[in-house]
C-alpha cells in the first residue's frame, strides 16, 4: 500500500516503529504472543491508576454482590486479557489465512442466511470485547464494520487499511446515510453500541442493573430498512481457539420503542460479557454520561 505523504512524517516514526515491532511479534509462536501480552497488560495495570480505578469501579457497579478478593483477581485477568488483545490485533491483521483456519471457529451463521434468504438485512450487534479485532473477520461477504475515526491518523490509516485488506467495508458510526446504503445493499452492518452515548440520539437502560446512556442508533436503522438484529460476540478460550459465535435475532425489536429496544441491546451485550467477564473492555467508562440527578460514578 502507498503511505499517504503527511503520514511520513518524523512526528510519526516512533509510532511506526511500535506497529513495526507488533508485526514482529506476531512471527512469535502463538504461546510467546500471549506472555508478552500478559506481560504488557500487568505493565499497564500498575503504570495507569487512572484506568484501573475505572475498571475497578465498573467491576464494582456490574458485580455487586461479588466478593471483593474476587473482584480483584477479576480485574487482574481483565488487564492480562488487554494486553493479550493487543497481541490478537496483530494476529488479526497479519495471521495467514491457514492460521486463522485452525484457530477460529464460528457457529450461528444460519441466523445471517435466514434473514438473508428472507430478504431482510442484518445488524450484527457486538461489543468490546478484547479480541473483538478477530471478531471483524467473520466470513459474511460484503459485510459493513461501524467504527469510531481514531484522533490519531496513522492510527486511523493503519487500522482502515488492515481491515480493508481483509475484504471488510468500514464505516464511520457518524455516517448514518452510509450505513443505511450498506444494510439496503450488502444487507449486513457490524455496530458495538456498548460505549456511552449523550444527546437526543441516546436513553438510559439498565446494563447490569445500572442506567447507561446507549444509543438509540439501531433502532433508528430497523425502522428505515427492517434489519433483523443478531448479537454477535467473540471469545477466548482456555485453549487459545477463539470463538465467534452469533445468537437468533432479537424478537419483537422492530416494534419495541427506544427504552424497551436499548434495554434489549444492553441485555444481549451482558450474555455475552458474562460468558467471558476478564475480557470486556472494563477501561472504558461505560456510566460516564448519568442521569440529571445521579452524580459521576467515576
């Protein structure tokens, strides 16, 4: 691929230098991977307070009645996992297909091609989960991927182009009419609405209980093209196979207004967290946005 020229630039090179040294990694054999990963992930975990205080925080809100010695071993897993993601970012980008063949496993397709054959298209609704890099390259041809621009535009470029290469079309989640041209086109559209959403476009639903601004963007996206919605999730396992697996459609959610409807997508996202807890994005601050009268849980 040809660099685009302002990407050249010095003030870049040092991270260059870091993709270039995951790109080495990833030569690794797959069980050095993981240590490194590991490795880094404890790093993080006593150089960022600031984010182990948060993922403590949402591991306190989400499991209450959790003791709290296991909450702690919780959370140490959750930062291992991070840094094991990292490692499966790079897997994801560079691993052969033959790799990828033998270590990643997908069941519930059947749901996409029912809706498929019935002329409906198909939201595939996911979350952050740590390896939810593997997630994006399900065999759904023509499949659409939402995603946030990163402020960082090497970043950006980088991650655009690695799941381009993979014959993945992205999207980015500010561009609804994009959005309603791949479901009416390729019919399926990949979205992790699991982040904090403020404004006219969102609601407060319960996630594990507790109110969590969720966007109201899927419900908009049925109405206008009849989308069937899919939860759609990533695992792994102790074995280190990863496990992509697809649940049936959410009943009734076409006809469900904007509370019933987020409640039901923050549901589906909590089966899907409770398969795996160590590997959600607890770092992120899923409650940053309260209701008027609650203060910052953070």
């Amino acid at each position: 691929m040809t660099v685009p020229r302002n990407l050249r630039h010095p003030r870049y090179w040092l991270l260059w230098a870091a993709i270039a040294l995951l790109r080495l990694l990833t030569l690794l054999p797959y069980a050095w991977q993981m240590a490194v990963g590991t490795g880094l992930g404890q790093l993080f975990r006593r150089l960022s307070k600031r984010r182990v205080h948060i993922a403590r925080r949402n591991l306190q809100l989400c499991f209450p009645e959790m003791p709290d010695n296991e909450r702690e071993t919780l959370l140490q897993a959750h930062f291992s996992a991070l840094g094991q993601g990292l490692m499966e970012v790079g897997i994801a980008w560079w691993a052969s297909p033959q790799w990828l063949a033998r270590h990643v496993d997908t069941t519930g397709l059947e749901y996409v091609q029912q809706a498929q054959q019935a002329g409906k298209p198909v939201i595939l609704l996911s979350a952050h989960f740590t390896p939810v890099e593997l997630s994006l390259l399900v065999d759904i041809p023509g499949a659409g991927l939402t995603f946030r621009p990163h402020e960082n535009p090497l970043l950006d470029y980088v991650i655009t182009q690695s799941r381009q290469r993979r014959g993945k079309h992205t999207v980015s989640r500010n561009n609804i009419r994009e959005m309603l041209r791949v479901l009416k086109q390729s019919g399926v559209l990949w979205i992790a609405p699991d982040q904090s959403y403020a404004g006219s476009n969102s609601t407060f639903a319960p996630f594990f209980g507790v109110p969590a601004a969720t966007t109201t963007l899927l419900s908009l996206l049925v109405k206008r093209t009849g989308a069937v919605v899919v939860p759609f999730f990533v695992q792994k396992r102790e074995s280190g196979q990863y496990h992509l697996w697809l649940s049936s459609p959410l009943e009734d959610f076409a006809q469900a207004d904007e509370t019933r409807a987020t409640t039901m997508i923050n549901q589906a996202i909590e089966s899907g967290v409770k398969r795996a807890p160590e590997q959600y994005y607890w770092v992120h601050r899923r409650f940053k946005h309260r209701p008027s009268e609650e203060e910052n849980v953070y």
